[in-house]
C-alpha cells in the first residue's frame, strides 16, 4: 500500500519540482528582460548626456575660436572624446585645426608696437608698451627666459640679425640696445630724445644696424658689433620712419611717414635718385601721420612701400617704377608690411584692426582679411619656412596665424624654352579671348592633361600631358584629331588611358580617340570607371538635341553596354561612376544629375540639383553620398539612397564651380573654380574647413587628391591674362585634415586641457587628460 502511494506521488513530485522550476525559470527571465531594459536605458540616457555635453563643448570652442585659439582646440578634441561616435564632434575638430589663428599671447601691459621671428624658427620677439621685449618658444607657444630688470621703457622696434646671433630692441627714447642672444651681454647707443616711434634693421650680412626715428627723432647706421656709429642717412624730409635693407645689402630704402619713400646707398648713408612716387591717381598720403610700411621682396626685384595710406605700392627696383596699380582694400592706414621667405605673398597691417595677404604675383588679395585683433595692428613678420604669421595689436596681444602652404609648378613644354607654344599663343588683347580649355586630372593625381584653345594654329587637334608626380616637368603632346578642334577629355584614375573627341565627333559620327584602346567607342568621353574597365560618353540623341544621352561602353573590347540612357532636356556636361562602377550620375547643363544603372543603362532616379548647367559631379569613396557643382557658384551633397539633400548648398565660390574631389576616406571635400580659389568642407556637416585656398593665376579647373590625402593637387590656368593659356598645377599641404585631426589640435595647442580648465567646461565627468590616447 505504501509502496504504492509512494509511486503514485512521486510523478505529481515531479510535475511540481518542474512547475516551480518553470516559474522561477520565468521569474528570471522576467527580471533579467527588465535589467536589460534597464540597463539598456541607462546607457541610452548617458549616451545622450554625453552627446549633449560635447554639443555644449563644441559651441564654446566656436565661441572661444578668436580670444582663445588654444582652449577651443582642445575643447573640440574634449567632445570628440566624449562622443567619438558623433559626426559633430569630428567636424568639429576638423574645423578647429584649419582655423587660421594659432595662438594668442599675451603679457604686455600695454599696446604691442613690433615682432620677430628668429632665424631659426625657433623663438618670437616682441617689443611693446612698458615691456620693451618678450620672448616666446615657438614650439611650446610658452614665455621663453630672458634676464629681466635689464630692459626699460616702452620697446618701439625689433629686429634679429641674420644669423640670430644678436637681437635689438629701439626704444621710445631714440636709444637701441643690442644684445649677444647667447651671451646676453651688448652695448647701449643713442637716447635723449622725446618720445617717437622708432624703427630698426639688420644688413644682410649682420654687420650693420640702421635706427631711425621718424619726425620725432634721428637715423644712424651701427656696427652692429661695436656700437660705434658708421653714419646717418640724411634728407630734405629729416629723419626717416621704417627702413628695410636688399637682399643683396647694397641699398637702404626709407619710408618717410606722410611723405616719400627714398633709396640711399648702404655703404655711405647717400641718397640714390629721385624719391619713388606712386602711380597718378593713388591716395595722397595724410602728412600728419606716423604711420608707414616697408619691405623688400626676398629677390630683391620689388619693394612694398605706402606712407600714410590705405593702400600699399609694389615697384621695380631695378626701374624705380611702380609695379602695377596699388593694393586696396584696407579699409585704415597700412602700418606695417612683410614679405614671405618665397615672395609669393605679401602680409600687411592695419588700423582697421586686420592682416590682409596679397598674392604678389596676381596683385590680388588671397581670401579674406584675418580678423580678431580688436584695435589697430602693428606690426607683421613671418616665420622663416613661411608657415606661420605673427601679429603685434594695440590690443596687447601678439597673435600667430597658420598660413595655407602650397608649392607652385609651372607646366614647362619640351623645346620651348618655357615659352608658350605655337599652339596657345598669346592674344594680343586678352579680352578677345574665349577660353574654352579643360584640364582633367587622373583621380591619383599622377597625370595632368590639358586641351589647348586656340582652333586657328597648327596642332590644335592636340593635348598636352604631364606626369604630375615627376621631379622634372615634361610635357607630352597627345595627337587626337589632325582636323577638329578636341571638345571633350577623361583620364583614367590611373592615369594609363585618355579618351578625346572631336567638336563635330557627335554630328559626323567620328569615333572617339581612346589611347592604345578600342575604335569602336563614339561620343564625347565624360568619365571612366575607377578599374578602368568602362568608359562613359555623351551620344547624339534622336531628337535635336546634341550629346543628350549617356552610353557606357566596355573596355578594352569597346562594346557599347545596354542602351543609352536619357531622360534629361540639355546636353550632358559632366559623369562620374561610384566606386563600383555600378552606378553612374551624369550632370546635364538643366542643371539635373541623372542616376544610371551602368550594367542595363535603368534609371535609378533624377536628381534636380542646380538652377544653371552641372559642371562637375563626384561620388563619395563609400559610393552613399554624392557632391555636384555648377555654374550658379555652389556645390550640393546627396544622399544617393534617397536621392535627397545631404545639408545645406555648400555656398562661398563667386564664380562658376568647376571641380570637385573626395579626400580618401570621404571625410571631407575640395571645390574650385571660376574665382580662383580652392575650398575645403567638411561632409557630414557641409561646413567650410579654413579659409579658401587662393593665389592661383587663373581659374582652377581640376582637382585631385594624392593616395593618403595629405595633398590637394589642383590645376590652374596661370595668369592667363598675360601669358597666354599657360597652366600651373599647385600641390597644397592637407596634412591637417589627414593624419588624426584631435592629434593635431593637440599639437597646434602645444598642450592639454588642465584639470581646473577640465572643471570648467566639463562639470559632473572626472578629469580626462584629452591629449593622451
């Protein structure tokens, strides 16, 4: 009996042991569900703190950019460290280092009147108000030693010699004071005057030391080792205010302020001919002022000079006549000028609280004034390698700006001897001209190709090529077409293949020229794969309308690939494939961009980008975003799934854009065009990275990034104006932008954020060193 209640229980034993342990096995899901939901919440709610607190951190970098260039960097990499993931936070930090401010130093009590770089780089001298000389290292953008208590006064002028082996300092009170940089020992000469501005210079060779004081005070030339005066230089005008030696040490030119600018003879103190005037219709210089400016160009060949105006004059000094028409654009009285180490760019101060760069060669202004002092400036120099700019502000501020860096190379031709061939001869009025040339770059930037304009001479049925990456610059002329003008050229991203036409290929039929390619291929070439393997032309159409369909053809048979695609109402002026080749978006001058299956020629969708003809069009490296420009001076961005805006126009250009380019990555972006200067964006954002990238002769009209992004390659028509259809490509420095952006704020900061700062802008999160990886 028992032994049978026992076997009858134990199976409802059983059942119950596996309902409770179904329950609780229940119970645990339950709660471990609820916990990572919880949990889950959690990280979602710090997630979003931490994306708020590096918005937060972001606006304050943007707000801190002019007064204090070193904190908004490194709060920019602080939010990128918070939220790494954020496209915002990266943008920002792209952003802070292509600002042009470095750094802002401070420690005068007063108006700062002069700076100066040393020779080597390495340090920053400046002479000011009550504080007649401060030093700073370069590198650490930190106060460098020097013996205090020696120096009194206010310090008017600033100057090392050549070989930095000693450094002067003029003082309001007509004296000098030399100093051995690595002794620290000098002399003392002149003073016991009233208080005037002063002004100082080295010879070239270090040996002599000219001051002068202006109306106010006396000029005498040094030895610069001795301290014994050698001589004075002397005028009708009195006392001269800024003084600059040649390269060649020969000459000492002088500015009088509110007067002339005069030549005297080094070795004697003399005056040399007659003073230098400016061109007739120039502003007459205000005769009360104490303001002038003065340098000579690195060769020697030109002096900058104004005295007492807001314009400043280029001459010849070889002629002693003025270089063209004076440089506007100040908006007060110039009072300081500087060349830089290549002479390609001319830095001038203002009253009008800017530093404005003059590209020397074009007479033009290069981008916008730099701003951020908030009274007059007075003084510029540059760094000996050019990269940097330092300026001296009545606001008792001396600020360091980072200067676009790019090296210039003009397209030297075989056999011409650098001058411009028979066929891209010089107009003999250039505004008769109708410039319709192309220059394509070869998306590695390694190969340059460029149609000449002129159908009247021999060889117009020609291009010209060049290896872009070769030390030496030689040209190869590519036969297309013995009888018609070239109307249309693409290069391969490799640069190995070029496809030309004809103007009159898509009326007679004429098949394209595709080097050591097919000649079954017809239609103007637009763009070719990135594998080289497909080529896209623009074809007739049935209709009226000329090159109005796109045709993809297959490489190396030259087999047309499925039917032409059309569906726009202008002639196609631009195509570009996406990484694959699978997609291909043809701009059209109604301003829409077509999206083309490539392997069955189905239209995927019709972008209507831009109220004027497409001129470019360029696919992102992940192929998700697409950048189109066109002649109503703007560039978008499309989000190709959608077939949506990706932001806002990318807006800045003031004149048709005619390039675009992807850095590698896709992280940001170039534009270039019609107004002769470069731009950088930012394309998650659609902001602008620096200022524009400008100096170029004529208008950009091709764009390129090298394989790891660190140059911007950009082909340029040069000076076309004056030399005819002569091209010069330019490489720019981009390092910033590709190396690690928060690596390279933290560089150009030359520190970290410090715990009390961290405090500050950082409440409630504990203190991370944001410079340290």
């Amino acid at each position: 009996m028992l032994d049978r209640l026992r076997s009858s229980a134990r199976p409802a034993a059983i059942a119950l042991v596996m309902a409770l342990v179904a329950a609780l096995v229940a119970a645990v899901a339950v709660l471990t569900v609820t916990n990572v939901r919880a949990g889950a919440g959690r990280d979602r709610a710090l997630a979003q703190r931490d994306l708020a607190l590096a918005r937060a951190l972001v606006a304050q970098s943007q707000v801190l950019a002019a007064t204090d260039p070193q904190t908004a960097r490194l709060l920019a990499v602080a939010a990128t460290r918070i939220a790494p993931q954020s496209a915002e936070t990266r943008s920002a930090v792209r952003a802070a280092v292509t600002r042009p401010q470095l750094a802002v130093l401070r420690g005068f009590p007063g108006e700062v009147h002069a700076v100066a770089f040393s020779p080597d780089g390495a340090t920053l001298a400046a002479a000011g108000r009550a504080a007649p000389l401060r030093l700073w290292d370069v590198a650490r953008l930190a106060p460098a030693p020097w013996p205090a208590g020696e120096e009194q006064g206010d310090g008017m002028a600033v100057a090392y010699s050549p070989d930095g082996g000693r450094l002067a300092v003029a003082g309001a009170d007509g004296g000098v004071r030399v100093w051995d940089t690595a002794t620290r020992q000098g002399w003392t000469g002149g003073g016991g005057a009233a208080w005037a501005r002063q002004w100082t210079a080295f010879s070239p060779d270090g040996n002599l030391l000219a001051t002068t004081g202006g109306s106010g005070g006396a000029s005498r030339l040094w030895d610069a080792g001795t301290g014994t005066q050698v001589a004075a230089l002397r005028s009708l005008e009195g006392a001269p205010g800024p003084v600059a030696f040649s390269p060649d040490g020969t000459l000492i030119a002088a500015a009088y302020p509110g007067g002339p600018i005069r030549t005297f003879e080094a070795a004697s103190g003399m005056l040399t001919g007659d003073p230098l005037e400016p061109p007739a219709g120039s502003l007459t210089p205000e005769p009360r002022e104490e303001v002038a400016a003065l340098a000579f160009s690195p060769g020697g060949g030109l002096l900058a000079g104004t005295t007492g105006s807001e314009q400043i004059q280029l001459w010849d000094v070889t002629t002693r006549r003025p270089a063209g028409r004076p440089l506007t654009g100040h908006t007060g009285l110039i009072t300081s000028a500087a060349f830089s180490p290549d002479g390609r760019v001319l830095a001038t101060a203002g009253q009008d609280h800017t530093v404005r760069l003059w590209d020397v060669r074009g007479r033009r202004p290069l981008g916008e004034p730099l701003t951020g002092h908030t009274h007059a400036v007075n003084a510029v120099a540059f760094s000996p390698g050019g990269g940097l700019l330092a300026s001296a502000g009545a606001d008792a501020t001396v600020r360091l700006w980072r200067i676009p860096r790019a090296t210039r190379h003009p397209l030297t031709l075989p056999g011409t001897g650098g001058a411009v061939p028979a066929d891209r001869p010089v107009p003999e009025r250039w505004y008769d001209r109708s410039d319709d040339t192309q220059a394509v770059l070869s998306a590695d930037a390694g190969r340059l190709v460029v149609q000449p304009y002129d159908g009247t001479r021999p060889g117009f049925g020609s291009l010209w090529s060049w290896d872009v990456r070769a030390a030496r610059w030689r040209g190869e002329r590519l036969r297309i077409r013995p009888d018609d003008l070239v109307d249309g050229v693409a290069v391969s991203r490799d640069g190995r293949s070029v496809a030309a036409s004809g103007r009159d290929d898509a009326g007679h039929g004429l098949p394209t020229a595709v080097l050591d390619g097919p000649a079954a291929v017809r239609g103007r070439p637009l763009a070719y794969s990135p594998d080289g393997r497909l080529l896209a032309t623009a074809v007739q159409e049935a209709a009226t309308v000329p090159d109005a369909e796109v045709q993809v053809w297959t490489l190396p048979e030259g087999r047309a690939r499925g039917e032409p695609a059309a569906g726009q109402s202008g002639r196609i002026t631009a195509a570009a494939f996406d990484a694959t080749g699978a997609v291909l978006a043809a701009g059209a001058s109604d301003g829409t961009v077509l999206l083309v299956e490539t392997a069955t020629g189905r239209r995927l969708g019709l972008l209507r980008a831009h109220s004027l003809p497409v001129t470019a069009v360029a696919f992102a490296p992940g192929g998700g975003l697409l950048v189109t420009a066109s002649e109503d001076q703007t560039a978008r961005l499309w989000d190709v799934t959608t077939g949506r805006p990706h932001g806002a126009s990318l807006t800045g250009h003031t004149g048709r854009v005619h390039a675009v380019a992807f850095a590698p990555g896709g992280a940001y972006l170039a534009t270039a065009g019609q107004d002769r200067t470069v731009r950088l964006w930012d394309t998650a954002t659609g902001q602008p990275l620096g200022p524009p990238l400008a100096g170029h002769g004529g208008e950009v009209r091709a764009l390129a990034f090298t394989a790891g992004g660190r140059t911007l390659v950009a082909a340029a028509a040069d000076l076309v104006q004056v030399t005819g259809d002569a091209y010069a490509v330019w490489k720019w420095d981009t390092t910033t932008l590709a190396t690690d952006p928060a690596a390279t704020a933290c560089a150009q900061a030359a520190r970290s954020l410090t715990p009390q700062e961290w405090a500050a802008h950082v409440p409630g999160l504990p203190f991370r060193d944001v410079c340290r990886r």
